[in-house]
C-alpha cells in the first residue's frame, strides 16, 4: 500500500471516526432511555436503599422480583368483613357542560366531579367501578387515603386499567377524618384533567359536630375554565349570621392555588389531618398544592353580612345571602410551618431516629426518555426510567430530603402514606405538626420530610402536575419482599400517568 493510499483512506475513515466518537454516546443514551413493550416498575432504574443505620441492601433475599416475595394484590382490606358504605360509580366519556360551554372530558355517574363519596372514620367503603365507555380503561386512587395496596387504583402497578364493559370492586378502611378526593389514575395526564374525579369526606363517628355548615369545594380547570363543583364563577352556600362553616378546599388541578377569606379565619385541616390548635388569622392566603386540600373555618358575621373566600382568581364561595367584591389577595401565604402549636404527645415516632435517609432531588436536563430528545425532569440526577426505586422495609422510621432545582413547582405525592414536615429551607417546624400527601415544592426550596414505612406495597412517589408525570416524573417506593405482578409500557393497556 503507497503512502498516498494509506492517505487517501484516513482522509474517509477519520471524520467517520470522529462522527462516531461523537455519535456513540448519543446513540447509548438513547437506547437506554427506550422502555420495553411491557414491564414491571420493580424492574425500572436502581434500587435505592438510602443511609442510615437501617439503610442495607437486599438482606435476606428479599429485594425487587425475589422468589416467594409477597404480591401487591393480596394487599387488601378483611375481604370477610362486609362493607358500611357501597357507592356504585359508572365512568363514561362524555362532553360536559361548563358554564354552557361543551369540552370534551369524562364522567361518573353522568357528572363531572362525579358524587361525593361520604363516609364516618371507621367504615370499610366498597366502590364498584364499572366502565361504560372510556375507550382507554380507568382506575380510581383515592387521594390521601391510606389503602391497603391492591386498592390504591394506579394501572399498571396496583391493577390492570378497568377496560369498557369491565368492573373493579375497591374496598378499604377509612382510618382517619378529614377532606379527600379521588381520581383516575390511568392516563391521568388525560382523564384527571378531563374530569375523571371527585370528592370523598371522611366525617367523625355520628357525621359532623354541632350545627356547622359544610361546604365542599372542588377546584378544577376544564380547558381553561376555571370552576367550583363543576362550575364557573362563585358558588352561593347559605349560612345563617353566628353559623360556623367548613369548607373543604381541594385543588385538582395541575398547579398550586391560593385561597383566601374576606374576613378572619382557621386552618382547620391539612391534607385531611386536624391542625393542631389552629389560630385565628386574617390576611393571609393559603396555598394549596395541586392534589392538596385546606379545610378552612369560618364564623358568619352576626350582622348578617357574608362572606367570600376567595379560590384563586376567578371563583369563589360566598356565603350568606348579599353579595360583596373579591377581597384584595394577601401578600403572604399562611406558613404552615409556624402554624398551630405541637401535640403534646408528639408525633407518635422519632424522626431523628431514622432507619433510613433518602435524597429527592428534582431537577432538568438535556437528553432522552423513551427515545424522544428533550430537556427532561430529573430525580437524583437520573431521567425516566432510570430513576431511584425508594427500598424500605416494614417499621422502617424514613426521611427524605427533597430539592428542587428544576426552574419550576412540583407537587409531590407520596401513595400510601402521609409524611411529616420537618424543615423548609432548613428552617425547622415549630407549629402544629404538619402533616402532608402532597407538597408545593417550589424552585429553589428544600423540603425534609419523614414517615413510618406502615404500609407494605409498591407505591408511587411522584409529581402530581400530571403533565410532569406522564414526561417521567414518577418514582415508586417499594417495601422489601413484595412485588407487583402487573405491568406497563406500549405493550399493555396500563398507562398510570
Ligand atoms: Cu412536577
């Protein structure tokens, strides 16, 4: 071979080379940001057993898809014991009527939201699904509701999505008082928006307290519409001068809102948990994270003027009789963090004591998920699939460190279990303790949070902008030994975001 040979061939092969060198990394982040056609979460990303003196790996044998490992689907509530409150619920593709205008969207038993689901503390709520018409299928979470597993509604990890013409039967404990919601959770991004979901209260043995008037409130957007109950504008309540109300604000939209009352007012409740020696304020908005609920307490003037609490901008509950402007909306947010003052008994476990440590930290960055280039939500560090699975074991005391550095807000939502706020931006709690399903993360903040491991399953810990979700905003918390049998990906009908 001449030298002029041997020249001519590098003058080919080096910019080939050299498109290789740069093309390689590009094509391996690409293929591994491609998902199977069907697989199980438990096989998704890495298993992350936190720090702490609890923190090992797989002990015994019982790590994700080990042998003789316990399946979520006989997770379940006494199937012996016969249920209190039975709701039969029919989900339906429908048009809806906001405000005169049709959008597109999804129905419950003809409505959107669909009935409030009412129960005492104690009852074992059965709900029968039936689905008549959603081409996709559906499934039913209940929102801040502690379920046993099988019963937590998400397809694909706890189910296979309810196809037209099928039934689910959910049945579970309702252990605490206080303001819930459900909704679907497959194709969530669609069907939540859509309005597939509605309100569940859960009220103390032998229904409310005293003479309060009760009001529930959904917040929803449907294309753009903002609205209460299905509703645009203001939402009149009667109330009587001297009356005491309770409105039960939830907020299952995509994004935070603030609510704020003409006049003085309590937090009564977060998240479904009583605050503990809620003072009253003025003045003061209270922001509700998407999927998050605030139970605001009210007294009605005694001159008989009403009042108005105000749902962000754009609707409203009035009540009493009379009408009056949409108050200016305060400066500040209530902190929750100073809310209230601590139960004597505490909170029931140390978490300065923790088994284990986990880091959540969301961010954004350039790359692939499934296939598709883009600037991605990350978590630790890592784009869907490829994310943390949080390993923990039953009895396990958790805390978990969340940031965000993403450039945007981020409801977070735990399944299966409510954490306790420990520190916002370092600052630490000092009011009542406050407890959370779902938490405004916003850009730039820290969160600590803990929780007891009380529940076993595979559950989401996720972003609850369900639009975040569906671009992979998921991760899941898994109890060591248990394992689900259901599975997700183009492959199956199961798409729970
Ligand atoms: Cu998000």
């Amino acid at each position: 071979m001449t030298g002029a040979t041997t020249r001519r061939r590098l003058k080919v092969l080096l910019p080939i080379l050299g498109a290789l060198a740069l093309l390689a990394p590009l094509v391996f982040m690409w293929q591994a940001s491609l998902v199977p056609k069907r697989f199980t979460v438990q096989e998704m990303g890495y298993p992350d057993y936190g720090v702490g003196p609890g923190a090992h790996g797989p002990g015994s044998g019982h790590g994700p898809g080990a042998a003789g490992s316990v399946s979520v689907s006989s997770l379940t509530a006494d199937p012996a014991r016969p249920a209190d409150k039975e709701y039969d619920l029919t989900a339906a593709a429908a048009t809806l009527d906001i405000g005169g205008r049709a959008v597109p969207g999804f129905t419950l038993n003809g409505s959107s939201p669909g009935p409030t689901i009412e129960a005492e503390v104690g009852d074992l709520v059965e709900v029968r699904l039936r689905n008549e018409s959603v081409p996709e299928g559906v499934a039913l979470h209940w929102h801040g509701i502690d379920v046993p597993n099988a019963m937590d509604g998400v397809a694909g990890v706890t189910q296979d999505a309810v196809m037209v013409g099928a039934e689910f039967r959910y049945r579970f404990v309702v252990d605490r008082v206080g303001t819930y919601w459900y909704h679907s959770h497959q194709l969530s991004h669609e069907q939540v928006i859509g309005g597939l979901l509605g309100a569940l209260v859960v009220q103390p043995k032998r229904g409310p307290v005293g003479n309060a008037v009760e009001v529930v409130a959904v917040a929803h957007t449907y294309a753009g519409v903002k609205t209460l109950n299905g509703q645009p504008g203001d939402q009149r309540v009667a109330a009587r001068p001297g009356q005491s109300v309770r409105v039960r604000l939830i907020n299952t939209d995509n994004g935070p809102i603030e609510v704020w009352p003409s006049g003085e007012y309590r937090a009564l409740a977060i998240d479904g948990t009583d605050v503990h020696e809620p003072g009253v304020v003025r003045d003061y908005s209270v922001t509700v994270t998407a999927g998050g609920r605030v139970d605001l307490g009210l007294t009605m003037p005694a001159d008989g003027s009403p009042l108005r609490v105000q749902v962000s901008k754009g609707t409203a509950v009035i009540l009493g009789t009379g009408d009056l402007p949409a108050p200016p909306q305060p400066v500040e947010p209530l902190n929750l963090l100073a809310y209230g003052t601590p139960r004597p008994e505490g909170l029931g476990f140390d978490p300065n004591q923790p088994d284990r440590t986990f880091e959540y930290s969301i961010g954004r960055r350039p790359g692939f998920v499934r296939g598709w280039p883009g600037l991605w939500w990350s978590i630790n560090g890592h784009t869907f699939p490829n994310v943390p699975m949080f390993m923990v074991r039953e009895g396990d005391v958790v805390r978990m460190h969340i940031d965000d550095n993403s450039g945007e807000v981020h409801p977070m939502h735990l399944h299966g279990h409510h954490a306790v706020v420990l520190a916002h931006n370092g600052v630490r709690a000092t009011g009542s303790p406050w407890w959370v399903d779902s938490l405004n993360v916003r850009d730039g903040e820290t969160y600590d949070i803990a929780f007891v491991a009380d529940n076993p399953g595979v559950w989401m810990d996720h972003c609850h902008n369900l639009e975040h979700a569906a671009d992979g905003m998921v991760a899941h918390l898994m109890y060591e030994g248990v394992t689900t049998p259901y599975t997700i990906g183009r492959g199956t009908p199961n798409h729970p975001e």
